[in-house]
C-alpha cells in the first residue's frame, strides 16, 4: 500500500458544506488533507480539524457528514464527492468510533426490555395495590366532590334529569334508608334517586350516592327484587370498590389528581363517572357485595333470592347484550345458585306497603320508556 500523501488539494466536482455550529449559514469550502483536515474559506482564517478528532454525522445516502469532537458540537463539515470522502475516510482512523457496538445494541435492548417489564410490573401490582391501599383512605370531601362531578355527567349521558314524583321519591327514599340502616352505614349525607333510562341498571357513585335506571324499576316485579340489587350497590359502596376501580383505571393520572386534589377540573372527571356507570368489578369485588347483600336481606327478614330471580329475567329477555346490570355485573350460575341457596322464609315486615310500591313504579311518569 503507498503511503499517503501528506498534502491533497481539496479539489472537487460537488461542493463541499461546512456550517460552523455558530450561525447557520451554509459556507462553502475547500479542503486540504495534511497532517490535520483543513477547512478553507475564502476570506476566511482556516479551520483544522485533528484527523483523530473526526468522527462520522448521521447523513443521507450520498453525503459524508463529519463532525469533530474538538469543535462547536452543531459544526457539521458534508462531502458531496465520492473521491474526496473516500481519501478523508481513509485519514480518519476513529471515523466511526462512537457508533454503537453490538455489545452496546444488546446493552440498550437489554435495559428496553427491562424498563418494558418494569411498566408491565407497575400495570399489574403497582397499580392495583395502590388502589388497595389508598381507596379507603380518600377522605369523603374529596370523595364527596368526585361523587358530585360524576353525578352531573351521569345525568347527563342519562338525559340530564331525575324523576321527580314526591310520592315516588319518598317511597325510594324509604327503601335504601332502610337497606342502609341494616347495614350500619352511617353516612347521612347519602342521597338516592331514579334516572328516566330504559337501561336496566344500578350504581353507586363516590360519596354515597345511589342511582336506579328506570329500566330495572320496570321489570322489578316486588321491592324485595330491588332491594336485593340496592343492596348488592351498598356492599360496593361499603367496601370502597368504586373509587378503588377509579383509582386502579385512572392510573397514575389520577393518583396524581388525588394528591394535588385537582378531581373535578378535568377531563378526569368524564372518565370516572363513565368508569363508575360501566364498571365491571372483579370476582372478589362481586362475591363481597353479594355477601353484603345477604347479610342485609336477612338482617331485615327477607330473602336475596328475588333479586337473583330478577337479574335471571333480565338475562333471559335480553340474551346478555347491551348495557344491562349484567354487563357490569355478570351473573353467573354460581352467583345465582348462591342468592338462591341463601333463601329463607320471609320474618320482616315487608319493606314499601303496596301504596309505597306503586308510587315507586310510578315515580318517572305514567308508562315506561
């Protein structure tokens, strides 16, 4: 192999580029090749680059584009001419020093693959455990105002309003004061009401907020039937399912609304009341609601078998499609077979008189949606 040469003009067919990472203004210059690369510019003092200082710029196809480690970091020298960035290649022996090695390629998958098992690792135990741990200790004004945020976008995905017949109200009223009674909950700020829906549902919402559709109202057939289910939203509401499963769904982002108390101010608040309306809790969270609903059922003399009876009737009339109470509460044979495994004679006084009842079918209006 010939030695080099230790002077080259900088002669080329294609301009050479060189931006001095201090403007951006595109000089065009020429090259000497002698014991360091030589820029020149016409009028210009001469910039010299260490040949072990070069090291090769990302670039298009066709282009070399070095930078130096000695130079301002944006200052970016581009051969156009094949030749002259053939012979500047062969002078700069650390040309492609810093490129990643395999070993450094394996190093990043290796930390990719490590922080993608870290996030999935958060998803699956960070998060829920986090639930667990913070549902019950909200304090019921933050809880209050995430209750009263939802409810007003509730009503609204539900037609804006509440039914309003006094007679209906009151007989409604009775009914989960008496359910909430049994259960020994004390909150007395607890509020109930009936939405105009043909959705055949029921929920509760953050701050003690109890909401029947319409739609299960029509095809409830008795208030024990109803109970059962009020109940069974009771046993959600005790055991803080609601804002576990806000807290488990929102994620970080709501954690984070928590703790700086930014609840209502948000597109957060949207997400909450649609995740409390449609939300389908865990086997757990299902199999601990129910029990509360026996025990309430029997701690007033009656039976939780009606309620099943009537999620059944749903089930059978609407095939297990839409947005029923089964889509957020699926029933399941074992579910069913248990409210009726636990049926007993009836030894309580009967929870609405027949009057009371009939107001309470009454309470949206005459008909049904």
């Amino acid at each position: 192999m010939s030695e080099l040469s230790t002077e080259a003009p900088a002669q080329s067919a294609k301009p050479t580029i060189y931006f001095d990472g201090v403007s951006s203004r595109r000089r065009q210059v020429t090259l000497t090749l002698g014991d360091a690369l030589e820029i020149v510019e016409e009028g210009a003092t001469p910039v010299r680059w260490a040949y072990a200082d070069i090291r090769r710029a990302d670039s298009p196809a066709g282009i070399l584009r070095l930078a130096s480690t000695f130079a301002p970091p944006l200052a970016r020298l581009e051969i156009r001419d094949t030749a002259l960035a053939a012979d500047v290649s062969v002078r700069c022996m650390r040309l492609d020093e810093h490129q990643t090695t395999r070993r450094g390629i394996a190093k990043i998958v290796g930390w990719s693959v490590a922080a993608a098992v870290s996030i999935v690792c958060v998803v699956l135990f960070g998060v829920p455990l986090a639930a667990d741990r913070l549902a019950p200790l909200v304090p019921k004004p933050i809880e209050r105002r995430i209750g009263d945020a939802s409810e007003v976008q509730v009503k609204t995905i539900f037609g804006g309003r509440t039914c309003e017949d006094p007679a209906g109200k009151a007989a409604f009223t009775k009914l989960v004061n008496r359910l909430r009674d049994a259960a020994g909950l004390d909150d007395d700020s607890m509020t109930a009401g009936v939405l105009p829906t043909s959705v055949p549902n029921a929920f509760a919402l953050p701050g003690g907020k109890v909401f029947l559709l319409q739609g299960l109202l029509d095809r409830a057939e008795s208030p024990d039937e109803l109970a059962g289910i009020l109940a069974h939203e009771l046993g959600h509401l005790k055991h803080h399912d609601n804002m576990r499963g806000l807290i488990y769904n929102g994620g970080t982002s709501f954690l984070i609304g928590l703790l700086f108390g930014d609840v209502t101010g948000s597109s957060a608040v949207i997400f909450a009341s649609r995740s409390v309306v449609e939300a389908s809790y865990s086997r757990e969270a299902e199999t601990g609601a129910d029990t509360f609903a026996i025990d309430i059922m029997h701690a007033l003399g009656r039976s939780p078998r009606p309620s099943a009876e009537l999620m059944f009737r749903i089930t059978g009339k609407e095939g297990g499609s839409g947005f029923t109470i089964l889509s957020s509460h699926p029933l399941t044979e074992d579910r069913l077979a248990r409210m009726t495994k636990e049926d007993r004679p009836v030894s309580g006084p009967p929870l609405l008189t027949d009057a009371e009842w009939r107001a309470l079918k009454g309470i949206c209006g005459s008909g049904k949606i």
